[in-house]
C-alpha cells in the first residue's frame, strides 16, 4: 500500500477543507496538528485554494499529509502538485487524470459510486477510491455490496458523513478512511475558532478508536469542545 494511503489508514479520517481566505491556512494547519488529526484535503473550489494548499503543504516537515481534493484536470493536478500536494482526490475517475498522476507517481483517490467505476479503478491499478457521495449513494450498504466482486479495492467513504455516522464505516475492513467536514465548520473557520477545531479534531480522534474497538458514540452534541464530543 502508498506510504500516504497507510498513513489515512492509521488516522482513519480525513478532514475535508474548503477555505476563501489565506490568512485562514497556518492557524488551520496548526489546529490539525494539535488536535491530533495531521491531515487535511484542500478543495479546489476556491480561487485562493492553491496558496492555501501551498502555506498549508509547508507544514509538512511537522507532519501534516496535505493532498489536494475537487481535481478534475491532468493540468489541475500538476498545479496542486506543485503546490506541494502530497495526494490527489477527484469527485470522478478519469483515466488520463489517473495515469497522469501514476507517471509523476503521486497517489490518486478517484470518485467511485457503481461497480463499472469500480472496475475501472482496478483495472487502472488502483487500490483505493473515494466512494462519493457517501451516503447519497447508499452508504455503507451500498459499500459492502460493491465489496463482494471488488474484494481487494479499499475505500474512502466521502459526502454526506457526519461525526454521529462515520463509526458506521471504520470497522469495516476495506474502509481505508472516512472523509468529512464535522470537524472543521465553516463557521468555526470564519470566526477564527481554531481552539474548537483542535477540540473537535481531538473529539473524532476518541471516536476512531472507539469505532475500532467496535463502540458507538452515545450522544452528539453540535458544540466544540472535545469534552462535548465524548461518550
């Protein structure tokens, strides 16, 4: 398995990230950093996402995984790289994008919801896709159906998923991760609350490993402290 692949397995979440402003990068990268969760999707779905991948990448040496999700082009991917992305996600698979980043050997997760896109993956030489949407697309269900004819492919369950529902996917083997944004609200973002995002970063990290060792979370609340988070 990629180096990278088996780090998002250890941490079993990946924090999807939609930002505007740049100034928002390092505070957010230091909060994923405190929380315990080093890891974070940049979406390209803003005009500031590749200064902020590229101010976010720099944390690497500390130990962020930043990959760059929302990548529809081969020249997108090379843009993202460039900025120091450690991954690439798309919504879809496409096979020029994927061979693209095969021969600059960078990790793609492509979007996968039906066996033919499945297949192809596979047939691609992929061992892991982003099942998205999630829970638009059946959710875990719909995940173990297409896991019968598809026993070596990993998945990476995206969309729709909360901190209430993600224990739902960890326990199942093939699940490599669950990607989600509970635990960086937009509104924690843009009133600068990283303390409530550290909190909730350390929240998710308790309820990975209470979904390993096979438990629920009892109750969830919508509030930001660890504390709040926890059985």
């Amino acid at each position: 398995m990629h180096e990278h692949l088996l780090r998002i397995e250890q941490l079993g979440v990946v924090p999807a990230i939609i930002l505007e402003n740049v100034s928002h990068a390092e505070p957010l990268a230091n909060a994923l950093l405190d929380g315990g969760l080093p890891c974070a999707e940049v979406t390209l779905r803003t005009p500031a996402a590749l200064e902020i991948l590229k101010r976010m990448a720099a944390f690497a040496k500390e130990g962020l995984l930043v990959g760059a999700g929302t990548v529809l082009t081969p020249a997108q991917a090379d843009e993202a790289i460039a900025a120091g992305a450690q991954f690439i996600v798309t919504p879809g698979i496409d096979a020029e994008l994927v061979r693209h980043c095969q021969a600059r050997q960078v990790l793609i997760i492509p979007g996968a919801t039906t066996a033919t896109e499945v297949m192809l993956a596979a047939n691609l030489g992929l061992e892991c896709v982003k099942f998205f949407p999630a829970e638009a697309s059946g959710g875990i269900k719909m995940l173990k159906a297409l896991h019968g004819p598809f026993p070596n492919m990993r998945f990476m369950p995206t969309g729709g998923i909360t901190l209430e529902t993600f224990p739902e996917y960890l326990p199942f083997k093939p699940v490599v991760g669950v990607g989600g944004t509970w635990m960086v609200k937009k509104e924690w973002i843009s009133t600068e609350r990283f303390d409530i995002i550290a909190d909730a970063c350390e929240a998710t990290m308790l309820a990975v490993a209470d979904a390993r060792r096979g438990n629920r979370l009892s109750k969830t609340k919508s509030v930001g402290t660890a504390a709040d988070w926890q059985e």
